[in-house]
C-alpha cells in the first residue's frame, strides 16, 4: 500500500502521474506526436529536448489534480529502461532529484513492467499468475507473469513489433504517424479478406514452427509488394490493404496468445501496450478467450498506451515489497525485464 509520484519519459509522452495503491489520483500526458509527425518517427534528439520543456509543467499539473502535496507521498518513481537514453534521463534525473529534495525513496521501473500493471489499475482484484500480451511500438512479448518481479518471457518478435509494423506499413500507404489508430479507423471501411497476407510463422532448426514468436517484417513487405503492383494497374484500394493487414496482424497474435495461455494452463490474459488499443485484436481475442474459458482484460484505451500511472501502479507494488532503487541507479536503452 503506498502512494507514489511516477515519471515516464522513455519515448514520445512527457508523462506524470499520481497513483494510490491502484487508485489514479492524476495523470498527465503531454503527448510529443505533433513534433514528430513530419519524420514519420520519434527523432531521439528531439525527443529529449521536449520532455525538458514540458516535464515541470506536468509535474506541478500531477500534483494539483491529485490534491495532495508532496509529503503526502511515500516514494518517487521513474521508467529507467529500455527507452531513448536522452529521453530517459530527462525522467530519471527528475526523480531523483525530487526525490532527493523530499527525502523519498526513488524507484527505477522498467517500461515493460509498466504496461503489465496497466491493467491493475482497472482491475483491482487482479493478481499474478497470468499472461501479459505486450504489444507496442516496440514490443511484441508474451510474458508469464508468475510475481511481482518474476517474469518469463515465453515468446517475442524476431524482427518489428506489432506497433512498428502498424507505423511501417501506414508510412508506405502515406496514411500518416503514428499508423496504428489510422489504420485501425480506415480498416472499418475496408474487407479485411481483400488480400491473403502471410502470418510469418518461424521455423524451427528441428522443424516446425515456434509456437509464440512472431515476425511482422515479410507481413509488412508483402503489403509493399502489393502495393507497387496494384499501383501499376492504377489506384490503390487503402482501405482494403489497412483491412486485410490489420486482419492479418490480429489473427496472429491471437492464434499465439490463447495457445500459450493454454500450454501454460493459465486462465487469465491481459494486454498492454499501444496496441491493446486495436479494435480488430480485442474482438479477435475476446471471442477466441471465450470458447476456452480464459479471461481477458485490456485497460481503457488511455491506459494502454505510454502513460505514468502504469509506471506508478508498478512503483507501488516494489515499494510494498521494500524494492527501492539505488540513486546511482544508470537508465539503459535495453534491458531484459
Ligand atoms: O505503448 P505505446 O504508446 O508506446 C511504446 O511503448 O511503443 O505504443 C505505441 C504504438 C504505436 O506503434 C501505435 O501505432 C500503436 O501503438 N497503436 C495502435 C493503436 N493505437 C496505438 N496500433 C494498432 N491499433 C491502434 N488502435
Ligand atoms: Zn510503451
């Protein structure tokens, strides 16, 4: 049980929430996607430079939404990896110093840790074991989340992420950044049996496949191929290309999902991740959790993508187990959960 001030800077969002057990006291999110929407991408170096401007503002607007003051809070936290390092630092030397200033414990969180307690803060019964789909901008993971700390991570990407596929393939339909919710929109219009796409399986040195990483890069350059042939002939049918893709994308990581939740004999999945957010992958895993009796649990569509209160919500189950990180604690680009 504690209350804990939370800072996410590891990509895009300038974020800063308050939560309370699992409670969302305030959260802010200063999003940067208007800065980098002409890239097509986050710019690192840009990147930075925006979370330094906007950070102190949404520090003083976290903590006058919450209505409490800084003594109010037990410990302050910070995504400390993997992210962008000059993003990351932004966030980490804030905590620290506030930290330092208040005499609080500072707590480090790892980003992916984040995403799996997203879903506690709508489901406060919620409790381990289960299986965590992560699906993001750069992350596509199966995680058997067994404690608090205590991961496995049964199946990953070998090549883009679900949500780097998504942005890929809207970059080459020149439907704008970020991809997913444009084509998650324009798929609606669109007959998402149009085109058969590969599902990139992966094969295995002694045959067959594995049955939960996944491989989006041939997905996204079969879309390209596609595209420059149906381009020759004349207009591009988007709709029905964002359709058939998203289709695609969907059955996958269901098809995986509920097969790793049954091997492993657990009954309950949640998703995280910007991803989560998918309309296609919360009907396909839904309906396809429902026939075996598995429980999903996605959290509101705010909460799925970068945000602070899931970091907070994760600070305060270390903090409860008396997990406090070291102030020299470094930030890293990378780093297993
Ligand atoms: O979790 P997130 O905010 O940031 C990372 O940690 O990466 O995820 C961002 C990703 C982007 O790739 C974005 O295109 C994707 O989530 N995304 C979606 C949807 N909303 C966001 N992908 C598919 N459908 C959506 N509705
Ligand atoms: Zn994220």
């Amino acid at each position: 049980m504690a209350t804990i001030l939370a800072i996410e800077t590891s990509c895009d969002e300038t974020a800063v929430a308050i939560v309370k057990n699992r409670q969302v006291l305030s959260s802010i999110v200063a999003s940067q996607i208007d800065l980098h929407q002409k890239y097509g991408g986050v710019v690192p170096e840009l990147a930075s430079r925006k979370h330094l401007e906007s950070i102190n503002f949404c520090l003083s607007e976290a903590i006058a939404e919450s209505g409490l003051s800084w003594q109010d809070l037990d410990g302050i936290a910070s995504t400390c990896a993997p992210g962008l390092v000059g993003a990351l630092l932004v966030g980490v030397t804030a905590a620290k110093t506030l930290a330092m200033v208040h005499n609080k414990p500072f707590l480090g969180v790892h980003h992916l840790e984040g995403h799996i307690y997203a879903s506690y803060l709508s489901q406060p019964e919620l409790k381990p074991p289960f299986l965590c789909l992560l699906v993001s901008g750069g992350h596509t993971s199966m995680i058997y989340v067994k404690d608090c700390g205590h991961y496995e991570m049964l199946g990953t990407t070998r090549d883009d992420a679900a949500g780097e596929a998504f942005d890929k393939v809207a970059r080459l339909l020149n439907l704008g950044y970020p991809g997913g919710p444009i084509i998650d929109k324009l798929a609606k219009s669109g007959n998402p049996q149009a085109f058969p796409l590969p599902e990139g399986r992966i094969s295995l040195p002694e045959g067959g496949y594995h049955p939960y990483d996944t491989s989006f890069s041939g997905l996204k350059t079969a879309v390209l191929r596609l595209t420059q042939k149906l381009a020759e002939k004349g207009e591009i049918p988007v709709a029905d290309l964002a359709a058939s893709f998203q289709n695609t994308v969907a059955r996958v990581l269901t098809k995986r999902t509920i097969r790793c939740a049954l091997d492993y004999g657990l009954k309950t999945i949640t998703v995280g991740g910007g991803v989560a957010a998918n309309s296609e992958l919360r009907e396909h895993l839904l309906a396809a959790a429902q026939k075996h009796d598995i429980q999903v649990y996605f959290p509101p569509l705010k909460l799925c993508t970068d945000n602070a209160a899931m970091i907070a919500c994760a600070a305060v189950e270390h903090y409860t187990r008396g997990d406090i990180s070291s102030i020299d604690l470094k930030v890293r680009s990378r780093m297993p959960i």
